[in-house]
C-alpha cells in the first residue's frame, strides 16, 4: 500500500542518515582533536583514568625539577669537599716537612696558614641558591621531594631523598689541649697512670730524658708502654730520644720528640693509647726512613698497651731511649673529630710537640672531608638515578595515556571516507525515498 501521508522509506532513509551524520561527526572530532576519547562524555572511565594519569605527570615535572636543584646543591658540596681534600693534603705534606730536622717551621707554618685561609674560602662560597651544606651553620638534613606515591586506594604520599649536612667549617671555635701543671703525689701515683717495664715514669715537670728513669730499647727490640689509669685532666707524655730523624737534602741526625695527650671525661685507657700511638705512628711514618723499621702499634688483645720497636734484624740501629711523664689537671681541650675542621686553627709546627700532634690531627680531618665526599657522592648519584628513572616513569606514563584516549590516525581516516561515501548514499537514498510518492500523481491523470 503506498501512502501520502506516510513514507516509511523516507523515515528509514533519515534515521540511517542521523546515524552516518553523528558517526561522521565523532571521527571528525577525532581527527581534529587527535583523541579517541576527548571529554567525559566520550567514555568516561577511560576519561578519568586518562585525567588522574595526567595529573601525576604534572606531578612528576614538579619532580623532576626539584631533583635537578637538588643534585646542583649537592654537586656544589661534593665539590666544595673535594677540593678542601686536596687542600688539607697540601697540609700535611707541610706538616710532615716540618718533622724533619734543619727546616725553617716558622715559614712552614705560614704556608699552613695560607692553605688554612683558602679552605675557609672555598666552605663559605660552596652555596647553591643561598643553601650551603658544609659550613655547619645547621645539622638538619636537606630533604629534595624524589617522587610521588600512588597506594592502592588511591592516597598519594611524597617521598623525599635525605641529604645529611657535613661539618666543615674552618671558624668554629675550638680550644687547644693544655697539658697539666700539677704533679702526682711520686712516681708510684705516676706510674699509676702510665708505665713500662724498664722506665720509672716521672711525676712531676722535670726532664723525661735525664740518662737515669728512661727505657733503652736495643735495636731489634721493643717496650710496652701501658695506659693503667685515666681520669678528666690526666695528662700524658712519652719522649723519644736518639731517633736517626731526616734531614732535608739527605741523611739523617739523633733528634728527639714529645708525645703528649690530655685525657677528657670521656677517655678511657684504650682512647690514651690509640691516641698516643697514633702520634707517634705518624712521626715515624713522616719523619724516619723505614729502613730503619722503627714502629709503634697497640698490642694485639690489649689495646690499652702500646708497643714501640726499634729495627729489626736488618738495621743496625742505635739505642732507642723511651721517657715517660704523667701530670693532673690539665685540659682535653677540642678534638679533632668534632667541631668541623676547626682544629686547623690549633696546628702549630714550630715547636716539636706541636709538629707531632698535628701530624695525628691532619689525618682525622682530612678523612672527615674524604667522608664528606663520599657522602655527597652517594646522595649526588642517588639523585641522578632517581632523576633518570622518574624521566622514564614520565615518559610510560604518557605512552599509557596515549593508549587510552589517542585516535589511531590510520583507521580514522579509513573510516572518515567510508562515512563520507554512506552520507552520499543516505541523502540519494532520501532523495529517491522522497520522490516515491510523486509515483502516486500518475494514477489521478
């Protein structure tokens, strides 16, 4: 039956019309957007997978941005540190020039000054961004924001990369060690506190080298000297006498040095002794040849005894005198392990007991600033590894949101000339759909 009034071939022609029309629209909007999935109402899942997606990869830039100024400050530390390492070395080897007999210590000293000014100068420039790691001025940690943590159920917590402040101030205050100026009751009290086998130690401030109370240690021989009492203010001394020291030019000459320690509140026998053979470790290492085997090291299973060596089966060594004295009430003073490298400002070269204890300072600060090195090697790698990582992270992330909402360009032009050509269909077959009823006219001529 063929109607006026309605035209089912035109009512389906229109609707598959509509539905050509909105499909070529969607791919439109998909080839101008380069989005598969361009707002929520596209597919709103996908869409706020995509969008918190998005927002960590913001988040990430952030990142990524705050560990670039992080491994600057650190970098600027690491070098600064480094620097201040060559330095200090530049120190001790005036320091051990000055063990030697017949050198000017006075101009030594002046050269250690000098070196002392330009640490000092490189730990108050070594800032980045108004932010200085080695000068001490604080001890909390620098934290540099490393990344962002998605849980389960969807919390997000910072997570921070901790860089720990290292000391190396050259200004900070510090006091010289004072040896005490009060003798023991006699040699018995004195002896309490240290001793040897073959040595009287002396009590009071005479002479430790007197030809009477001193060991003779014969070449290829050695004396144990024992640490058997400490208390705050104890002082301690060990004179050597007759040592073959060098020369500058060559050769060698009988000279003689002092070993001096005053003992803290929280020294104990074993801390008298490691210091004290550290001392005199030193000179022998800097200021003896070492075909003359001269040695001292603490005795195995009893740190609070030190052992002194004279040659060996090889030298030909003359006696070695060994002279002990102990006093009260003197003062620590600062240790040279604490209060950043300020202990550079009590390095004193023109007397011999000074010359001796520097030599055993220097090594502890500088391993304090090889530490420091390290330190901020490790965190200044950390960083960039870090760095490195949340780059890819970044770079994944942004591939992941490209799967899901991108348009694949390919198929949307494939797709966008097939609709093109079904439109052209859809409105001849409207057309044609439209006409039929004119058909109808004929049956009225």
């Amino acid at each position: 039956m063929s109607s006026i009034l309605t035209n089912n071939g035109a009512m389906v022609a229109l609707q598959t019309l509509k539905s050509i029309n909105s499909d070529l629209g969607k791919t439109q909007s998909m080839i101008s957007t380069g989005k598969s999935v361009a707002s929520a109402m596209d597919n709103a899942a996908v869409w706020s997978i995509s969008k918190q997606m998005n927002s960590d990869v913001k988040g990430f830039k952030a990142i990524s941005e705050s560990l670039g100024l992080g491994e600057s400050t650190v970098a600027v530390a690491r070098n600064a540190s480094e620097t201040v390492t060559d330095l200090l070395t530049d120190i001790k080897s005036k320091i051990v020039a000055a063990q030697e007999e017949n050198v000017d210590r006075s101009k030594i000293q002046t050269d250690i000054t000098a070196l002392t000014d330009q640490i000092k100068s490189v730990v108050g420039a070594a800032q980045f961004n108004g932010l200085n790691l080695v000068d001490g001025s604080s001890d909390d940690a620098v934290n540099v924001l490393a990344s962002l943590d998605r849980g389960t159920d969807g919390t997000v917590n910072s997570s921070s990369i901790s860089v720990t402040r290292q000391n190396l101030s050259v200004t900070e205050p510090v006091t010289s060690a004072t040896f005490g100026d009060t003798d023991l009751a006699d040699t018995a009290a004195a002896s309490a506190l240290i001793n040897s086998a073959n040595s009287t130690t002396i009590h009071d401030d005479s002479d430790v080298i007197d030809g009477t109370v001193e060991a003779s240690i014969a070449n290829d021989s050695d004396e144990e000297i024992t640490i058997g009492q400490v208390y705050e203010g104890a002082s301690f001394q060990i004179t050597l006498s007759d040592v073959d020291v060098n020369v500058v030019g060559g050769g060698t000459t009988k000279g003689e040095r002092t070993f001096e320690y005053v003992a803290s509140s929280s020294d104990g026998t074993a801390d008298v002794a490691r210091a004290l053979n550290a001392q005199i470790s030193a000179f022998f290492g800097a200021a003896t040849d070492s075909g003359q085997a001269y040695s001292s090291a603490l005795k195995d299973g009893d740190p609070s005894t030190i052992v002194i060596t004279n040659g060996s089966t090889s030298s030909s060594n003359d006696d070695l005198l060994i002279g002990l004295r102990a006093q009260e009430d003197g003062t620590a003073g600062s240790s040279a392990a604490t209060g950043g490298l300020g202990a550079l400002s009590t390095i004193d070269v023109t007397t011999n007991s000074g010359a001796t204890g520097a030599l055993a300072a220097i090594d502890t600060l500088i391993n304090k600033s090889i530490d420091a090195a390290a330190s901020f090697g490790s965190v200044q790698g950390r960083i960039e590894t870090q760095s490195s990582f949340i780059s890819k992270l970044s770079d994944s992330l942004k591939s992941g949101i490209g799967t899901l909402v991108d348009a694949d360009m390919e198929e949307a032009s494939a797709r966008l000339q097939a609709l093109q050509v079904q439109q052209q269909l859809g409105i001849q077959s409207l057309s044609i759909a439209n006409q039929a009823p004119q058909s109808i006219l004929s049956l009225f001529r």
